[in-house]
C-alpha cells in the first residue's frame, strides 16, 4: 500500500518511518498541504494523510477518486475540513486521528490560570522592568465557578483536571459523561451560562454550535466573565465578543484558536501583512491571552496522531473498517 501523506512536519517523520516499516507500506511524505496543484502526487496511491490545514473540498475529492484514492484520514481530532457528505457519495472513506485529551485539558487550565492572575499584564510589565502591583490582581480558583461546554474526551479531562481546585463545576453536553457525572453538576445551557465565572468550551464546529458565543449568549452570562476557547475560532462571534471585551461583560478571554486562523497559524509570517483585521484587533487587549493553535502540540501527542492516522488507513485496507472511520451526520 502507498499512502501520500501531506502536510508533514520534521517532527512527525520519525514515527512516519517507523510506521512504514512495522506494516510494510510506502509513505510519501510531503510538507505542502493538498491542492488541485500538487494532486498529480496522488497517482497510483491507495490513501491520503493531511492535517487540518487541507481543505478537502468536494472537488478535491473528486479529483482524488479520479486517482484512485479511496481513503483518507486526517492526523486531527477536529474534521470540519473534510466535506464528509461528498466524500461519502464518493465512497470515500475518512477516519479521524484520536490521541489522549490530557495535553489540551492542561494547556486549557493554564490559559485559565493565566487569564486570572492577569499573566499577560505581568509578563509585559516585567519585560520593561515594571514590577509594580497595581492592577494585577488575582482571583483563587476555589472561590469561583466554572462551566464546561462539551464534555466529551477533551472536556472530561478538563473536569479532571478541575476537581483537585475547589471550584464548583458546572457542566453542559448534549448527552452526560459518565466519566465525570461525579464532578459536576450537568445543567442547562442558560443556567450554567448565568451561574458560571469561567466558561470553557469543548464542543465540535457543528452548525449547532457554530457562533454559539454571541450577542444573545453573552447578554446570558455574568458580567466580567471569562472564556476559554480552546476548541474552534467559529464558536465565537469575534465581532459580538469584541464588543463585550470593549463594555467589560468579558472579564478576560483566552482562545487558542481563531477564526478563519489556516494559512496564519503555523506558519512563520513575520515578514507578511497579515490582512485579518479582527485578530490584529483582539490581540492587542490586556486581557486577551490568543495563541496559535498549540494545545495539542506534546511529544506524546504528535506521536499517536501520526500513529492514528496510519493505522486507520492500515485497517480500511486491511480489514474493511476501523475504529476510527466519520460519515456525515
Ligand atoms: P469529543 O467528540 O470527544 O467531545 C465533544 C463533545 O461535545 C461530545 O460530548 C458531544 O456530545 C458534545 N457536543 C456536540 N455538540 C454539542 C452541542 N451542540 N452542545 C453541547 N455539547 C455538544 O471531542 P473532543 O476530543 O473532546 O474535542 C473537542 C473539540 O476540541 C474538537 O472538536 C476540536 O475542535 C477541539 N480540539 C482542539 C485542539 C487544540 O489544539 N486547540 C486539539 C484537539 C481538539
């Protein structure tokens, strides 16, 4: 089996090459993303790898059948990239990768830290050796509330996390975790958004959750509260939340995510105008904690997703299905 992998990392080969010899298979690895440009690639392989910057549109997919590519896996949790409803009509099929929730759940407590004892402010002012006090302070952990949205594999973990400050936590999901009924009190949407302190998203981009923080939500919570967005820049409204950052019914935001952020985060820009007015806006408030899509970004984590993303594609051929496989809701 050949599979093309595009949008490879240096840091990923190692476990690219170890994968090719335990299952006997070739793997292209490239560092470009797809695009009907460089498709060509594709000829005479089985399946693809991508990561989420490729937008598999359904043109792409129909390009990519005409090749003979009947798979396709991306080396992400989030799938909103791939058009499944065509990649489905196609027969083609996509699996997503999994790896353990445990480094976005810390990466999403330190953004929460961070955004209480003002981190940002700090770190300014001691780089231009302003160690004053004034303004900069904190707020504890126990006394506060904390609502998670989404507690599947990322929120449960966070809830985890959570359990050992003395918050009281709140949560909402469409359906209950087991796993962390125990922790929390699940509670519907508005309560939790009237009664929390901190507000931390876990939710997928889906059209029921896309824009979920705007005028109307955000007129639902307490003043002066902060959110964590550490799942997809399209759950928020930036022009609806820049107005409650500018009125101070937010407190404090930290995203590590952003709309419309492909072809900026993860890239080195440093010499280029970046033409997206918002996140050159936002950036600038004290209160505003943005990077770059890193949450995910550990040693372990690198390791399983490039480990997912071959394997699914292994058992398709293999074995007719895998554990892994999405279709169209
Ligand atoms: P998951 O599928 O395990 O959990 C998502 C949860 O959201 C589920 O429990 C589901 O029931 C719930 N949900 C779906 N629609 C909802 C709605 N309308 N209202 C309330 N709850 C709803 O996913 P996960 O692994 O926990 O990841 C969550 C998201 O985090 C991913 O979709 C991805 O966008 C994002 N993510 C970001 C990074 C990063 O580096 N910043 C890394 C990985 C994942």
């Amino acid at each position: 089996m050949k599979i093309v992998a595009f949008e490879t990392r240096e840091d990923e080969r190692p476990t690219f090459r170890k994968l090719e010899q335990k299952h006997q298979i070739e793997i292209v690895c490239l560092p470009e993303e797809i695009s009907k440009q460089n498709i060509g690639l594709t000829k005479g392989a089985t399946a693809i790898s991508i990561l989420g910057h490729s937008q598999i549109n359904a043109e792409l997919l129909n390009l990519l059948k005409e090749n003979g590519i009947d798979f396709v896996s991306t080396r992400t949790v989030g799938y909103n990239h791939i058009d499944l409803e065509e990649a489905n009509k196609l027969g083609i099929r996509v699996a997503n990768a999994y790896y353990d929730p445990h480094g976005v759940a810390d990466y999403t407590v330190m953004l929460i830290l961070m955004s209480l004892r003002k981190y940002k402010q700090a770190m300014w002012r001691a780089n231009v050796n302003d160690y004053s006090l004034k303004g900069l302070k904190g707020r504890e952990m126990r006394n506060l509330t904390i609502g998670v949205v989404g507690t599947g594999n990322i929120g449960a973990q966070v809830i985890q996390n959570l359990s050992g400050f003395g918050s009281r936590l709140l949560a909402f999901d469409t359906r209950k975790n087991p796993k962390v009924e125990s922790l929390v009190e699940y509670m519907p949407l508005e309560q939790l958004y009237a009664e929390a302190d901190i507000i931390s998203y876990h939710v997928p981009l889906l059209a029921s959750t896309h824009r979920m923080v705007n005028r109307e939500t955000l007129a639902q919570m307490k003043d002066g509260v902060v959110l964590i967005n550490c799942s997809r820049g399209e759950l928020m409204n930036v022009s609806d939340v820049i107005d409650a950052i500018e009125s101070h019914k937010i407190g404090a935001l930290a995203m590590d995510v952003f709309e419309n952020e492909t072809g900026i985060y993860h890239q080195d820009r440093r010499t280029d105008i970046i033409s997206n007015r918002d996140m050159a806006y936002i950036r600038q408030f004290p209160n505003v904690i943005m990077t770059q899509h890193i949450a995910f970004y550990t040693d372990a984590a690198v390791e399983t997703m490039v480990e997912c993303g071959v394997e699914s594609l292994c058992d398709f051929v293999a074995k007719g299905e895998t554990s892994r496989e999405i279709l169209a809701r």
